[in-house]
C-alpha cells in the first residue's frame, strides 16, 4: 500500500536546538496513527513543518506521490492537511464534529459561509478518511454534555 502522506529525512534548526534530524513519517490510507514522544522530541515541529508553519531545513515531504511544499497552513488546508491543536477550546453549543471544522467551514464564490446543510457532508468525508476506527456517533455528541476524558485529547 502507498503511503498518502511521506515525509523523510526532515531537518529544523532553531538557534541553539536541532530539533528535528534526519525525521520520517509515513501515513497510509484508512489506518490510525499517532505521533508519540516525550516533550521536546520533535512531535509539534514535525507538524508545523508539515503543514507550512515552519520550512524544513532539509528533506522531502510527499503528498499523493508528488514531492510538495507547503508554503503555509492555508496552502496545507487547501490540500486537505491540517493540525488540530492539543490546546484545543471546545464550543460547548457545536458537535465534536463542528468543533473539528470551525475555521474551515464552506463558502460560496463571494465569501458567504454556506451554513450547516455543508457539514455533514464535510463530516462524511472525514469519517470516510478515519474508517479504521470503526467510528460510532461520537463525532455528532456536543462536549457540553461529555465527560472531561472526551474533551481532552489523548494522543
């Protein structure tokens, strides 16, 4: 099977801290993973250089086969890339779901937001791209109502 998304041999370099060298990672369609690792092992800047925030300092990252860069987060989201912060603050009144789309909702050609009738589709999409985890109804909960184990990330 070949990998969706690939990156090899990153390099970042801030003043003082090589903080990613010689970094992989390869996802692969329809499974699960997590990005594992004590703090200031490189978890985040690998992220951010993923999704443009950062530039690499050296190596490839490859999405859909093709080698890429990302020259921001609006260019990675374009792509269908993008980070959802472990620092993250739910809206109690939006579902799991909504809460994971807000800030990339539709528009129309004049910048009008589409509304809800879009977001299940988004959400079908999204869940299509995760079916490895045999996903219930958890996405369509609202965090008001769920326990603080949910609205916490875990990985």
């Amino acid at each position: 099977m070949e990998a969706l998304l690939q990156l090899k041999g990153i390099d970042k370099a801030f003043p003082g801290v090589k903080a990613l060298s010689g970094a992989a990672l390869n996802v692969y369609p329809g499974r699960v993973m997590a990005l594992v690792g004590e703090n200031g092992a490189g978890k985040s800047t690998m992220m951010k250089v993923l999704t443009g925030i950062y530039a690499r300092d050296a190596g490839t990252l490859l999405w859909l086969g093709k080698e890429t860069t990302f020259t921001g987060p609006k260019s990675s989201q374009e792509a269908g890339i993008g980070i959802i912060h472990q620092e993250l603050n739910l809206i109690p009144q939006l579902t799991i779901a909504e809460n994971i789309f807000l800030g990339r909702e539709f528009v129309n050609r004049f910048g009008k937001l589409t509304g809800k009738p879009c977001m299940p589709k988004r959400i079908n999409c999204w869940l299509n791209l995760t079916c490895a985890l045999k996903a219930t109804s958890w996405w369509a909960i609202f965090p008001s109502v769920t326990s603080k184990w949910l609205k916490s990330p875990k990985c």
